[in-house]
C-alpha cells in the first residue's frame, strides 16, 4: 500500500463531512488549556450546587473581573461592566459595547444554573423508627431511585419569623455531616425489583433521614425531633415553623472529581447547566468584544422557566430594555439585531443504550459542543427550530475562529426530547440556536462530561463575542 491517497479518497475527504474528536485535533498547547481551564470549572462546580450558590459565586467572580452592580435608572456606556442580580437567584453579566446598538445588537448567551434535585417539604420534620426525617417534593426530572443511599448534603435559606435570613450549607466540608435518603436491601427487595423503575422508589419515599439521638428527657414524645430542633435553633436561630418560609435543598454531597485514568473527563452533580453557564460567564469576564455582551444565568429551566427568576420573567427582556433605553437606542430595532445562543447541555451519545439514539445524528463525547437547530419532541413541538441562515452565520463565525463543534438531535425521532429557554429569547424577535456540551447519564446526581467539550463550548462562546 502506498503513502499517497488515492484521487477518490482525497476527493472523498475534501467533499464528506465527518466529527473529529477534539483530543485528537488540538495542538498540545491547546491540550493544556483545556485541562487547565477545567480546574476553574471544577471550583465553580464545588461552590455553586444551587442557583443561589451560583448566582452569588458569578457576583463574586465579576467583582474580581472588575464588573459592577448595575440598577434600574443607573447611567451606562461603552466600556461599561456591569452584573445585574434578580432576587438572588439569576444573574445577568453584561458588558457594553462600542458598537452600535441598533444596527449591531446584542450577543446573548443564556444559560440556567438550576440543577434537578431533592426540596425539603415547607412541614417536613418527623421521627419513626429510630431515625428523624425530613419530607421532601423532588424538583426537575430525575430517576428517583438514583438518589439512594448516596450521601447527600443541604443547602438554601431560611427566612425566620422576624424577617431575617439564615444560609444552610451543610454536608460539603469533609469535617460535615451528611444526609441521606434509603433504600431497601435486595434480600427483601425482589417484589420491588420486579416493579417499574419509575415505581421502585416513590416520590413520598424520598425522605431525608436528618437524626437519630434522643433528647434526653423522658416527658417529651418527640426526642428525636427535639434533637433536631435543638441544632436548628442553636445554628440557624430557626424554630419549627420557619421551615414554612424555608428553601432547602438536598443535593449530592459528591465533589466535581477527573474521571478516567487520562483525566479526560469530569464527573460531577449539575453539569446541566453549569457546564454552560461556567463557559458563558468566564467567557463575558475574559473576552474582548466590541458587541455588547450579555451572560443570562436564569433560574427554574428544570421546571418550566417559570416564577420571577425563570426564563419566561419579564424582568429579563425589562434589563435588556434598560440597558437600550440607557444607550439612547430603540429596544425594538436592538432586539431585530440582536443575536443569541441558548446554552444548555444534550445528550451524549451513549454506546450502552444505543438504542434511544441515532448515531449519525447524536453528540458524541469529546467532539466539542453541540448544537441543536432544533429541541422538542413529537415532531419538533416546543420548539425554537433555528433558521438554515442563522445556522449558516454561526457556522462560519466558528469556522473563522477555530471552534471545534458538532450538531446533534436529543435522541431517535419520538424516543423522547427536550426543551430549553431557547423559544423565549426568539420569542422577542432575537435570532437563538441552542449550543451546549454533551452530557453522559443527565440528571443523574453525579453526571459525565468531557474536558474537550467545555473547552470547545468556552471557545464557542469567545468567538460569538468577536
Ligand atoms: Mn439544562
Ligand atoms: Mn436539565
């Protein structure tokens, strides 16, 4: 065999179209970035398990980028770099451009920081049977069987009867106790075992056991529980009552770990959205940009984009209207110009269940972020389904910059499907496709993702700033 190509195999490379995987094609200096840059991503993911967490740890990062708060009725210019805080719980950062406003747009990147987890129930305390629980309603889509016997920690906020607010972060200090959800041993599990997955453990099952010593005091029935209430009070200054007006969250108490022997890949709870989010953040605190610049890490996309700090908000289409009426341009003629990738994870294809996937049409790990032109289900219902032309623009931004990047559907037609916040934004006349990195077993409480990935959704982010 020759060395030379033959005439049809060059012609065949230079006409076909085929992903690459991104470890394979990256010089070995851009190797290092990416293993670098997951270092950040990985503190981010240890410090920021909710979206208040995140929404606080992206202030904290702006503040040391030199961002400041901007507020309604607040003066803005070109250069300005400004974080804008909703309720603690969302946060968009935003840099304003040189560029003109009307004719230019904006550059949106709009992510969620909320992450599928267990909510502790607003009268949730209660002991049986030697071990003190609390209740809880789970939030997002989860199997909840996956949510067993792993340890688990607490994190949210409590408003206590006089007004004030305690912070809860319990379970992520190794010196930390954790928390816990059982389940039930195989020796008595075989009529459970024989049951439907999404039934072997029920939502009312998922009780989070919080204690188990008594209050030594033999008049009082609850020892348990008084225990308990006894911490909580002498902690956080609660009562009882105040889990009422509580927001409190049980998550995986793992940490964002390398997995693999190479390190290529990183395990961790709530890459979905943070794997988005990190990259559209660092990418608005680190990049040049003559467009003006904005990351939107929204709330609530696990449950619908509802309430104040979800996607569906006013308030964000409000800031993105401040910031134009500031600038003396017409929210109208900024919106028709604007541009904006909806970054949230997909799935990834996974060679262990092939058959919910179409492999030609599937993310494949390690070949950088993906884009979907379209999300939803039952013959693209719900969703946003881009134009072939802004694909195009986008496509060849990428391509000027060296992006390495793939698109895929969320699975075979009618296996399932998905939505994201992607419809929102084009709602307000702003042209969105949704670009974000491939995640193995999504949802689950420690999820799967590739360092190649990030950095190619990082750098996706950096060219559709230039
Ligand atoms: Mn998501
Ligand atoms: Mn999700």
């Amino acid at each position: 065999m020759s060395d030379k190509k033959s005439k049809g195999q060059a012609r065949y490379d230079e006409l076909a179209y085929e992903k690459k995987n991104y470890f394979e094609t990256a010089s070995e200096e851009e190797r290092k970035e990416m293993f670098g840059y997951a270092e950040g991503y990985k503190a981010f993911l240890d410090a920021a398990k909710t979206e208040r967490e995140a929404c606080a740890e992206a202030v904290r990062m702006a503040k040391e980028h030199g961002f400041t708060e901007f507020r309604f009725g607040d003066p803005l210019a070109a250069g300005d770099k400004k974080y804008f805080v909703n309720r603690g719980k969302s946060v968009v950062v935003f840099r304003v451009g040189t560029k003109d406003l009307e004719t230019d747009g904006m550059r949106i990147i709009a992510s969620h920081i909320d992450a599928p987890r267990i909510d502790v129930k607003q009268n949730p305390l209660y002991e049986e049977a030697g071990m003190c629980f609390l209740k809880t309603h789970y939030y997002g889509g989860i199997k909840k069987y996956q949510w067993t016997a792993i340890p688990l920690a607490l994190h949210g906020a409590v408003v206590l009867k006089d007004g004030s607010k305690a912070e809860i972060r319990v379970g992520e200090d190794p010196r930390d106790p954790v928390f816990y959800i059982d389940d039930l041993l195989p020796h008595l599990g075989a009529e459970q075992m024989a049951g439907k997955a999404g039934k072997i453990i029920e939502g009312e099952q998922l009780n989070v056991v919080v204690g188990g010593l008594p209050y030594p005091d033999d008049e009082v029935k609850n020892k348990l529980k008084l225990t308990v209430l006894k911490i909580l009070n002498e902690k956080y200054g609660m009562c009882e009552e105040d889990f009422l007006s509580a927001e409190i969250s049980a998550v995986p108490a793992f940490s964002a770990r390398d997995v693999g022997f190479d390190r290529a890949l990183i395990g961790a709870y709530g890459h979905d959205d943070r794997v988005c989010a990190y990259p559209a953040l660092t990418a608005v605190l680190n990049g040049e940009s003559e467009h003006t610049v904005l990351a939107m890490l929204v709330d609530k996309e696990e449950i619908g984009s509802e309430g104040t700090t979800g996607m569906q908000c006013k308030i964000y289409e409000d800031l993105m209207e401040e910031i134009c009426s500031c600038l003396g341009a017409s929210f109208r003629k900024v919106r028709y110009a604007s541009k904006c990738l909806s970054s949230d994870v997909t799935a990834a294809y996974d060679p262990n269940f092939a058959g919910v996937y179409e492999r030609m049409n599937s993310a494949m790990l390690s070949c950088g972020t993906c884009m979907c032109k379209f999300t939803g289900s039952r013959g693209k219902s719900g969703s946003n389904d881009a134009s072939a032309e802004f694909v195009g623009e986008v496509r060849q931004m990428f391509a000027r910059e060296g992006v390495v990047w793939q698109t895929a559907e969320l699975g075979k037609v009618d296996a399932g499907g998905g939505g994201t916040v992607a419809m929102y934004l084009a709602k307000l006349n702003i042209d969105t496709v949704d670009l974000g990195v491939p995640v193995i077993s999504m949802h689950a409480p420690w999820e799967l993702i590739s360092k190649a990935d990030l950095y190619s959704n990082y750098k996706a982010f950096l060219a559709f700033m230039k």
